[in-house]
C-alpha cells in the first residue's frame, strides 16, 4: 500500500514507518523537519507544518491510507496552538483523505481524552469523554478523536479507528525517560502519594505493531474496527514508583525516598498555574494539576476490545527489555548530568 505517515520522525512516528517498510508498504512521511536516517531506509519525505491545511490535504493525495500521529504534546502551553495542531490540523487530513479517496485513517489518540481526575482502574472504551479538562492536550485530542470517528463512511469508502497507546517508552524515547533522569538528577523528583497507584505503558514497538494490525483490519474487514477507539498497552499493568524505580536503577540512580500527598501535589500544581499564567511565562511549571493526577492515581485500562477487534497480542517483557536498555539509559544519565 501507499501510506502516509505524520508526525514520521517522532518516536512512534519513526518505528511504524520502519514496521510499514519491512512488511513492504511505500511510505510517504509528513513533519516540519526533514529525517535523513528515515528518507535513507526509504521514506518519501514531505516537508509541512501540520497547520498548513492545503500542504496537508496536498500531501495525501495519492495514499491509499494514512496514519496521523502528529500532535501537539506537553501539558502546558496556549490553547490556541494546541488546538490549531491536533484538531484542526486533524480536520484537514480528514478532508485530505476524503478529497483524493484515501480508503483508510487511523489516528493516534491518547488514554488521556477518558481522564476526569479521578482512578482509572481497568477501564474499557465505554467510559465518556470528561466535561472539565486539567490541561489542553487531552481536550484538544479528544475534539479530534471524535471528528475521526465521525468521518468514517462505509458507503464512501472511508473508514477511520482510533488508538490510544499509553506512556509509549522504549530505548531512544525523547520524552519521558529523558524527563525522568532529568528531575531525578535535578532533586525536582518525588513519589506523589503512596506510590501504589497502578499504571499502563506500552512498549513503542507494540504500539506501532498496534497501528499496523489497525490498518490491516481495516483494509480486509473493516466492520471489525471501524468507527471506534481502542486503548492500547501492553497489557501488564504495574504499581507507578515501581515502574520509575525500576527505570532510575537501570539508569544508574537511586530513586529518591521524598514523598508527596496527592492533594498537596495537586495544591502546588494549581498556585503554580496561577502564578505563571499571571506572570506571562511559557515555560511549564514544576508541577501542575495534571501532572500530579497522573502520578497519583490510577490509569490502567482493559485492552480486550483492541484483542477482539485488532487481534493486538502484545508480548512485552519489561524487565527484560529494561535490561537491554540499561546501556543506553546509562549513557543518557551521564550525558544529561548536570554540569
């Protein structure tokens, strides 16, 4: 097939196009900057920002599917921007598919459009989307999932699914794990609450494998999947300050033993919003409410319908994929040690 890929040099972006190019599709990658190691193994690069709308149809003309896991991330930041990126942005690859007949979508969307503040404990795709949002980034994804369920169209050819991979890691990952080491080394790390609350993450290869499987439903039975969102993860859940230690350790640091009350944390988040926002700064605050949620509750969801739907079997080994991991998260403790 002839697939276009956004946001292709991301982190997921970059190991779908390496899946997709094995299984042996053609693939076009759409992002701001150019990718040489990608265009090398294959990739036709387009360069466009993603807020370019005739850029974006333009570069689906030609597809016979399109995977858009470009986005805006971060939990902090103008409304305006998160919005004008991934809804907006997600707009115009809908109309890009629909004006030169792209057969499939699948949009990369985030556990976080389900998220009200409180546990999320198993939980399957029936829960709602929240009508109070902690930050911009889930709200703005989640007016996006919707428009990408409601773009599919049987009776035209178009059919659409979304996916919600939680907390991709793996090695080379540039946000979390560098995250991580960096308030670690910094002194800013604490364990928010008991540290018992349990947590979903998924490896990035099984997160991509995830949007493969997804594309590869639709195109041979498409009644399957069609129309709906899936979480994705590796369906392990694991206990939160277990998982950051576990991390920090092959990391070569001691995870340290301060601990935080959740409404504390989420106290601090909420003064320190107010008080950057009345300052004008743009750069993200310490800690904010979303930030403290996620760390002290619950976000673990039921993976059964993306089992049913997609045949998603993930074979995650955590520990063992740490340990092969373990040199290359050394080599970014050192490199990112203070200096």
């Amino acid at each position: 097939m002839r697939i276009l890929v956004t946001g292709y040099g991301g982190f997921l972006g970059s190991a779908i196009c390496r899946q997709l190019l094995q299984a042996g599709h053609s693939v076009s990658g759409l992002a701001r900057h150019h990718y040489p190691d990608l265009a090398a193994i294959g990739v036709r690069t387009i360069a466009a920002d993603l807020r370019n709308r005739e850029a974006v149809m333009d570069a689906c003309r030609g597809m016979e599917a399109v995977i858009h896991t470009a986005a805006k991330a971060g939990v902090w930041g103008d409304w305006q921007e998160y919005y004008q990126i991934n809804t907006l942005a997600t707009e115009s690859v809908i109309e890009g598919c629909r004006k030169h007949q792209v057969g499939s979508l699948v949009y990369s969307s985030s556990p976080s459009v389900t998220f009200d503040g409180h546990h999320q404990s198993g939980i399957d795709e029936s829960v709602p989307y929240p009508t109070k949002w902690l930050c911009h980034y889930p709200h703005s994804k989640a007016l996006a999932e919707q428009k990408v369920l409601a773009a599919d169209d049987a009776a035209r050819g178009f059919r659409t699914v979304a996916l919600r991979p939680h907390l991709i890691w793996g090695q080379d990952d540039p946000h979390l794990i560098p995250r991580l080491i960096d308030r670690c080394q910094a002194g800013r790390l604490a364990c928010i609450g008991n540290g018992k609350n349990r947590i979903d993450t998924v490896h990035v290869e099984a997160a991509a494998e995830a949007h493969r499987l997804a594309l590869d439903v639709l195109g041979r039975q498409p009644e399957k999947a069609a129309g709906k969102a899936y979480f994705i993860t590796d369906g392990d859940p694991i206990e939160c300050w277990k998982w950051i230690t576990m991390i920090l350790e092959k990391a070569g640091l001691k995870a340290p033993r301060k601990r935080i009350p959740l409404f504390m944390a989420y106290s601090i988040g909420a003064c320190l919003e107010v008080g950057f926002k009345a300052l004008g700064r743009k750069d993200e605050p310490p800690m904010t409410r979303f930030v403290a949620k996620q760390l002290g509750l619950d976000h673990y969801f039921s993976i059964a319908a993306a089992q049913r739907a997609l045949d998603y079997h993930p074979k995650t080994n955590r520990s063992n994929l740490l340990e092969a991991m373990e040199s290359w998260l050394k080599h970014l403790t050192k490199s990112r040690s203070p200096k």
